[in-house]
C-alpha cells in the first residue's frame, strides 16, 4: 500500500513539474542586454576609430586637390599649375614623399599670399616679343632670383619692343618661342601625348620658351626623365622632359630663349625633347601658341 502511494506522489509530482515547464514557456522570453552596433554594421573593422586624413573637411571645396593613388607632390603641382614647393609650403608637409590617398591638399595659395606676387612671377606675366632673347652676362647666378629693382628696370624697354600684335594680349597671356629647333615628331594628342616631341640629337639646346623661374629640376617624375618645369605667371607653365643634362636649378629666374637643358633620351626610346604647355594646369596644344617656323 505504502509502495502504491509513493507511485502516485511520484506520478502528482512529475505532472505538476510539467504544469509548470509549459506555464513558463508560455511566458514571453527576455534576452540578455547586448551592446546595439546597427549604426556601424556596415563600416570595416576600426573604422570607427579611424583617424582622419589631414585635409578631409576640405574636399570637394575649389582649390582642394584630393589626392589619388599613383600621385605624387611633383605630379599633383604639374597638374595644377603649381610649384611643388609652393604645394608643401601651403599644406605644411614635413615631409612631401609621404601623402595619402584621400588626403586634400590645398592646392592655390592662401588669400593672404595672393596679392603679393613674387617678383619673378610678376615680371613674366607682360607678353614680350618673341624675338627678345637675355643678351650675355644678362642671366641672374644659378639659384639666384633676379632683384626686383631689375625686373622693375627691364619692364620698359620688353614693352617698348613687344610687337603690336601682342598688345591685345591678356594679362596674363604669353608670347612663346619655341623650345628647339627640331622638326615635330609627334603632335599634340590629350589622351597620349600631352605636348610637342621634338627630334633632334643628343646636347642639342634646349630654350625656355619665355621668361619664368624654375619650379622643377630633376628626375623624379616618371616617364618624363630628367625634366625642367618653368612657371611663367599665374596661368601658364611649361615642361622640358628627356634631356642629358639640366642646366638650372629650382627657384632660378630665367629668361626667355635662354639654354636651360641639352637634348636627350632619358626615359624615352629615342633622343627628342618633349615639351608641354600647361594653362592653369590642363595640357594644351602647344601648336597654338607658338609661332609659325
């Protein structure tokens, strides 16, 4: 008899456990708090954390450059029109090998710099003659930039004989020389060739085609070889590439048809002088500018 009440409480037991499993999981369940991350779900790892690029306020602003890969300080001032020292000196590089891609650099001076015009650069921004060529003795020592009281003196007499044809120029328009007198041997294509290809044999001269102040002498841009850039004013720059030997350095203030480099093939298949006009930064057709032969 004891044996048969014990099966029963067993039994009474069991069910009234079962009662009570199915009443609590009939209970909404609660789940453990979590941290809610749908805002970053999407974003890479550490992104959140991420720091900045110097410059990202600033992209898409006029006067910004974002920077792209492949790009380096020197490619980024000749496309822009700009010297590459003025590009570090306005961004405070420490140091201008080292830049990121998407970093924005400001690429066109501060307001402050903008009234005040280097001397060199304002003594270029006048059309001369395109026959007017520095007589000897005339060039400034290399790494030196002409006095401003010389170009303020030399002023005159490049009006006195610029040509009546070049009197409605802007004010910023230059009268070019060409750079060697090679015959062309490569036209003026924007997507391929960005210039001029003159032929020619190794040491022929190489001229500036106006006057203007080095911003770049080197070898650091590939597929240009040992190049020189001359700014001429606020629109216009000019490029020398391939040559054997440089002539001037950067900052030097040279003048129009003066021998700045000899004719070579660095980085090139055959010997030629490749040369560029650059308005405002973008390639144009150097035919256009230069006069007839």
């Amino acid at each position: 008899m004891a044996g048969r009440m014990n099966r029963i409480g067993f039994f009474a037991f069991c069910l009234a456990l079962a009662m009570a499993l199915a009443a609590c999981s009939s209970k909404p369940q609660t789940k453990a708090p979590v941290e809610d991350r749908s805002a970053t779900a999407t974003q890479p790892a550490g992104a959140a954390d991420a720091k900045p690029l110097p410059g990202a306020e600033n992209a898409g602003k006029p006067g910004y450059y974002t920077v792209k890969r492949g790009d380096t300080v020197m490619r980024i001032g000749l496309e822009t029109g700009q010297a590459w020292r003025d590009i570090v000196r306005w961004n405070n590089l420490e140091n201008p090998n080292l830049i990121e891609v998407g970093q924005v650099l400001r690429v066109v001076p501060p307001v402050a710099a903008t009234a005040a015009a280097s001397p060199a650069t304002g003594a270029v921004s006048r059309p001369v003659a395109s026959s007017s060529v520095a007589p000897a003795g005339a060039t400034p020592p290399v790494g030196q930039a002409a006095p401003a009281a010389s170009a303020a003196a030399a002023a005159p007499a490049a009006s006195a004989s610029t040509a009546p044809a070049t009197a409605t120029a802007g004010e910023d328009e230059i009268v070019f020389i060409w750079p060697g007198t090679g015959a062309v041997i490569a036209g003026f294509d924007e997507a391929k060739n960005k210039g001029l290809d003159l032929g020619g044999k190794a040491g022929d001269p190489v001229v500036a085609a106006a006057d203007g102040r080095v911003v770049y002498a080197g070898a650091g841009l590939r597929g240009y070889g040992n190049l020189v850039i001359l700014k001429h004013n606020n629109t216009y720059l000019t490029a020398y590439a391939h040559n054997q030997t440089l002539l001037v350095k950067e900052d030097q203030t040279v003048r129009k048809g003066q021998k700045i480099a000899e004719m070579g093939n660095s980085d090139a298949d055959r010997v030629k002088l490749h040369f560029e006009i650059r308005r405002q930064g973008k390639p144009v057709d150097p035919a256009k500018y230069l006069p007839p032969r």
